[in-house]
C-alpha cells in the first residue's frame, strides 16, 4: 500500500510538472507591452503568432488620464518590447519611462519621425475628466487611415530592429495589414472627394488629421456631453448657431443618452450621431467581430450623412474663433518698444540645410492641406527662396554676433539704432529692429535688421535675419529673402514641429 502511495505521489507530481510545463510553454518567446487600443491592434497585426501582446489601457479608460499602477509599471519594466504612441497622447509615458532600462526594453515610439499639428487653444475643450486636459500637439493620428499606415511602418521597423531575424514574417505581416490600411484610405477617399459638405460638427476634436487628408474641415462645439443636457443658456446659443448653418448632424464619440438626443432635437432640429475615436474597444465588441478597420467604415458611413447633403460653409463659433494677433502682425504702433540684442543671445542655426535634405517636407505637406493656396512642392519652393543663406550659425551675445560661413567665423559688436514698421501686401504688418556694426570693418554684416513677431522685449524662440553692407533702407526692401534661425540644441523635427505651432 506504501509503495502505491508513494507511485501515486510521484505520479501526481510529474503530471503537474507536466502540466505546468506545458502551460509556460504557451508563452511567447517575445513578451510586449502596448498602452491603448490602436498601438495594440497595429502591434498585433505586425507581430501575428510571434510574440505576446498585452493592452495596459483597458476599455472604459481614458489613456490620457490612465494612472499606471505598480503592477502595470513592473510590467513594462519586465517586457522586451514597450510600445506606446505619442507623448501628447500617454502623457503619462515620460514619466514612467524614467524607470525603464532601455537595454533591456526596447522602447518604440510609433509616431516616431511624424510632424504633428498643433492643438487649436480656443477649441481645446473637450473634457475627459473634471480637470480636463489639454495636448500641446494634436496626437490622434490614427483616425486617418493614410497615417495609420505610417504608424505600422513605424512599429514595424522598431521590431525589425530589435529582432532582425523575424525581419521577413514582420514585414510579411505588416505588408498585408498595409494592403487592408490602403483600401480603407481608398474607400475615404473616393467617397469623400465628392462631398457636397465639406464641413462637420463634432463635440470631440479629434478628427484633425481625418479631415485635413480627406478634404474635410472639422467644427468644434463646447459645452455639450453625450450624457449631460446643455444648460438653458448654452442650449439658446446652440439654437442659434445651428439654425444659422443649417447643421443637420451633431457628433458625438458615443452614443447619447435618449434625454439629451430628445432636447437637442427638439429645440434645435439637429440629429445625433457617433465618431468613434477608437482609443479603446469593449470586449463585448471584440466578440462581435469589431476592429480598428470595421469602426472607421462606420466613422466614414457616420459622416456620409452629412457629406452626402448640400450645406453652406459653417465657421466655428464666435467664442472659438481666432482673433487677429500681434503674431500675425496686427497690432498698435503704441505697443512698438524698443530691444537690445539681448533679446536674440543665444546660439543659433540656419533652417535651410533641413529644407534642402528633406526633413521640412512634412511642414509644406501640411502647409498645402491647411490652406490650400499652393501645392507641397509650390511652398518648397517659396520657402527655399525665403531660407536660402550661407550663413550656417549665428552666435550673439549682448553686444556682438558672430556669423558662421562655411566653418569660418567672423564677429563684429553692434549697437541698437531703432525700429522700423513695414505694411504688407495683405495688409498685416512686421517689425524690424535695427543694428548696425560698431567696427568698420563688418562688409555685409554692417547693417542687420530682425524680425521674430514679436514687438517688444523678449526673449525671442527663433527669427528671421536680414543683413547688407549698403544702408539699412536698402534693407527694408528685401521682402523675399528672409534667413530664419532656430536655436541649434534642437534637431531638424524639433524645428519642423516648432513651425507648425506657428
């Protein structure tokens, strides 16, 4: 009997070796960690069957309000790979990446190497909690599919890199997912190039990037949730603004309750309907065979409804709307004051090098779309007139600068000598203020004149230079060729990105 005890034991202990080995051998050899929905769906998609993804930002969550907990952080820290989206978005990524070894963990960013649009200050109202919250840079790139394909070459790369052997099913995998990605760009874009109401109106200003690749303007309202009735007064506003458009949908990221669908129709005539922003999926949905390319069929079903009706051109609201700023040149000349140089010390490095070696482009591809006034290709070219120097660096101090021109240095001190205000075609103004050398000596750098938007002392971010050996009124007269410097700590895309906030 002791002896069939003793087999059974070791029988039972064996099997649950067994078992558990069985189990571990379940787990992937690659363990990766995404934060929310479409990093996870894109990661999955390039990845396939060769490695473990796990989604931190559960449905339900907001990631820009997502507080990681230990758990959550000794799972990155545990992981071969962490993949998350842009900083603007998981603005709790820095923070956590601090205690992260990046030898250990490869770390991908899939907005890596992208420009992103700035946020509209004014229009930044959309509120995920009672604080809120705000995005320096508009990070929601996926809900354009031609974008979300570069997401997924992004991820791609960063996996190729760390795993160079499994290049082939990677790139395998992310081609075919990229084939889906590019008939869900042509299906937008074939639907939507025929619009005949180019404008819609969403309570999430999320969809940027949707509509500024598929000919689209997006409209922000404030004061309005899908499950809270808009007060009296802000109810009166909406009435007004929608009867004064012609505004026949109102979208929302959700469904909205029955009580606040009921009152915005009945007062204002308008109808409800849903944008998915897609930063997370139910499980629920998941089940029922939901996914990122399913959900912006129904985005793009959801805008056919107004799209396909004819409507007038709709402005924002009068609250949202952006007043003339002494930035865009409109100002009083009582608010004109002097500088000194100070204001421009600094080390300093010409754009024109990131023009011509490409890192720009994306800054005139959004130039193009934004205005629509000239192509890509057509702003380059402005552009490559207005940077266009050989002057590398600008090194200035409180009374001297020191200009750099094919390594060679040369420096000269200067004094302040006023300012002059010039009237454009447009009817917007600039400032220049004016220096000249105090040495004889200075040739072409004896006159110099900047002009960075701004008309009164500060500390200035970048600007524009202009300098002549004749006269300073010869100067003024220089209205095509404007060198711009930035400061030279920040790479080419830091540049780009900084243009695009202005």
């Amino acid at each position: 009997m002791k002896k069939i005890l003793t087999c059974l034991m070791g029988l039972s202990v064996f099997l649950l070796v067994a078992c558990g080995s069985q189990v571990a051998s379940k787990k992937k050899e690659i363990q990766i960690v995404t934060t929310f929905y479409p990093v996870y769906e894109f990661t999955k998609q390039v990845v396939g069957t060769e490695a473990d993804v796990s989604l931190l930002v559960k449905a339900g969550t907001e990631p820009h309000d997502f507080d990681p907990s230990a758990k959550n952080i000794t799972e990155i820290q545990e992981a071969d790979v962490f993949v998350y989206e842009n900083e603007n978005m998981e603005t709790w990524v820095a923070d956590v990446l601090t205690s992260v070894d990046d030898k250990k963990v490869e770390v991908i960013k899939a907005t890596e190497g992208m420009l992103l649009l700035p946020n509209d200050k004014e229009e930044e109202k959309h509120e995920h909690s009672e604080e809120g919250h705000h995005h320096d840079y508009d990070p929601h790139v996926w809900l354009s599919p031609v974008r979300a394909i570069s997401l997924v070459e992004a991820i791609r790369d960063g996996l190729v890199a760390k795993y160079p052997e499994k290049k082939e099913v990677f790139e395998k995998n992310s081609a075919a997912y990229i084939e889906k990605l590019e008939a869900l760009h042509a299906e937008y874009q074939t639907i939507l190039s025929s619009a005949k109401q180019k404008y819609f109106v969403t309570q999430h200003t999320a969809f940027a990037y949707l509509a500024l690749d598929y000919g689209l303007k997006q409209i922000s309202i404030t004061g309005v949730s899908a499950d809270q009735e808009p007060t009296p007064s802000r109810l009166a506003e909406l009435t007004k603004y929608i009867k004064q458009y012609g505004i026949k949908y109102i979208y929302f990221e959700e469904n909205a309750s029955k009580a606040v669908a009921e009152t915005l129709s009945k007062e204002t005539g308008v109808e409800l309907a849903v944008l998915n922003p897609l930063e997370s999926l139910t499980d629920e949905a998941v089940n029922k065979g939901a996914d990122y390319i399913s959900v912006m069929k129904d985005n793009l079903k959801a805008l056919e409804k107004t799209t396909s009706q004819a409507g007038s051109d709709i402005l924002p609201e009068e609250g949202a709307r952006t007043s003339k700023t002494v930035y865009a040149g409109y100002f009083d000349d009582s608010a004109v004051k002097d500088r000194t140089l100070s204001d421009y010390a600094g080390k300093w490095q010409s754009v024109y090098p990131y023009l011509l070696d490409g890192t720009l482009d994306q800054v005139f591809d959004y130039k193009a779309k934004l205005s629509g006034q000239m192509t890509a290709e057509e702003y380059k070219t402005y552009y490559d007139k207005g940077y266009k120097t050989d002057v590398e660096q600008i090194h200035i101090t409180n009374d001297a600068m020191e200009f750099v021109v094919n390594g060679q240095a040369e420096k000269h001190t200067y004094k302040y000598v006023g300012y002059q205000i010039l009237t454009y075609k447009k009817g917007n103004r600039g400032v220049r203020f004016l220096f000249e050398a105090t040495d004889t000596n200075a040739g072409r750098f004896k006159y110099v004149q900047f002009s960075d938007h701004n008309i009164a002392p500060t500390k200035t971010g970048h600007f524009h230079i202009f300098f002549g050996g004749e006269s300073q009124e010869r100067l003024f007269d220089e209205l095509e060729n404007w060198p711009t410097y930035y400061p030279d700590s920040l790479t080419g895309l830091e540049i780009g990105q900084e243009m695009l906030a202005h």
